[in-house]
C-alpha cells in the first residue's frame, strides 16, 4: 500500500492559489457536506470549537473520498496532541499561536519521527494504513505539511526568523488575533490591521514561503491575494449557517 499524496502540500509547492474554508461544527456529517462544495482545503478546527480527535477521525474518513485537502488545527502547539492528531491519518497541522522561532521548531519536531524529531512511534496507526505502508516511519516526512500561524504583533516581528525554520512548510496570518494584539479587538477590517496583514503577506513571500490567511471579507480577500496568499480561506461552516439562516428569517418578515 502506498503512503498516500499529500495534494495540499503538492499544491503549495506548485504555488498555485487553493482556495479553502473552516469547518467548526464537529462530525463527519457536516464534513462530507463541506468536502463536496468545491473548496481546495478544508480546515478541520479543534482549537476554537467542541472537536476533540474523536471528532476529527470521523470528519477525515468523510472527506476522504472527496478532492478536497483536510487541514487539522491542534488547539496548541502541542507533542502529544500533534503526535494524536498524525496518527489519526492528518497530513497537514496548521498550529496555532506560533511566537517565534523556537516554536517553531518545536512544532517541527512534533512532526518528525527520532533522529530528526519527537514523534512517538507506534507500529499500527491509521496514518500508515495500519502498519500497511511499507517504510511509514522512515518516509511519512515526506508528505507532512506545517503551517504555523502568526498572529500577534511578537509573531510578526519574527517572521523572517520563523519562516528561516527548516521544516516549516508555510506561514498562516490570523487577522482576529492580531486585531486583537494590536489594540483592536474584534476589528480586522480596522485599516491599521489590513496593513499589517497585507504587509505581514508581502514579508512571508519574500522570505521564500508561502503565506496564507483567513479572510471573511471578499474586499480584504481580494487584497490578500493580490499580496501574494497562495492558500486562502474564505469563510467557516458556522459563519455560513448563521448568517444564511438569518438572512432566510428576514427574507419572510
């Protein structure tokens, strides 16, 4: 059995733009219906909702049949909940919170297998198709992606230093938490923030790797793209639900 392809970090090495959305309602039910929509990646969240890896394992196997990438979020950067999360069959971690480089590199190390990381080894996970994969141990690296997020004004001082971390496949700006870290909470569309970001876009290019960010504005998205976002996402399953399902109530007031 063959390890299988990675077509989201396929995708960032061919720099073509991929467009994604956050899935926050846990379950594999609302994942099979978010895997179908069209979207190129699909970030299954356990950072800011109720899922947990008993929620994530089921939202994987949904998606699997479909061309879409999962994403997993981890709640932290943290080994043992990455280390759970690879072996519940997730190619590509987006972690959050990332301050500089030694976290970073931290991050990395939770992602490899000894001598070059801290994975812990098990003979039979679902990531090796329960020990099916021949060599899973020695080639897994090959088809892991990490993104790490920078998200507050500290982060963004480093990103040079961050993106400089062998190992780290692509840098993630998150404009809530940076509102937020730059004085103006639950403002991202404040313009003080939007210059950070499209700046932040412009730096992690320029450093050589590939930027992404979570844009719930189609204005801001746009400029996002035009900095240079080769992954970008447009929206969550929560956000679509409510906002479809109040625009659906006032429509017959």
């Amino acid at each position: 059995m063959e390890l299988p392809a990675n077509r989201f970090k396929a995708g960032l090495a061919a720099g073509r733009q991929q467009i994604g959305l956050w899935n926050s309602l846990p379950g594999g039910y609302i994942a099979e219906v978010l895997a179908g929509a069209g979207f190129d990646w699909i970030v299954i969240d356990t950072e800011h909702s109720p899922a947990d890896p008993l929620t994530v394992l089921p939202a994987l196997q949904a998606m699997a049949p479909y061309p879409v990438a999962p994403v997993v979020r981890p709640a932290a950067n943290d080994a043992v909940l990455i280390k759970r999360l690879l072996d519940l069959g997730a190619q590509t971690l987006i972690v959050p919170q990332v301050q500089d480089e030694a976290e970073a590199a931290a991050a990395v190390a939770a992602m490899r297998y000894p001598p070059r990381g801290i994975r812990g080894v098990a003979a039979a996970t679902r990531a090796s198709r329960f020990g099916r994969v021949p060599g899973y141990i020695r080639r897994a690296e090959e088809e892991l992606c990490l993104i790490v997020q920078v998200e507050t004004v500290a982060a963004m001082a480093r990103i040079e230093a961050i993106a400089a971390v062998e190992g780290v496949d692509g840098l993630f700006i998150g404009p809530s938490d940076l509102a937020a870290s730059m004085g103006h909470p639950g403002e991202p569309g404040h313009p003080a923030v939007i210059e950070a970001v499209t700046a932040g876009i412009r730096r992690i290019r320029a450093a050589g790797r590939p930027a992404g960010v979570l844009a719930l504005d189609a204005a801001f998205t746009r400029l996002c793209i035009e900095a240079g976002t080769t992954f970008t996402a447009v929206g969550t399953d929560l956000g679509l639900l409510a906002r479809g399902a109040e625009a659906l109530a006032r429509s017959l007031r």
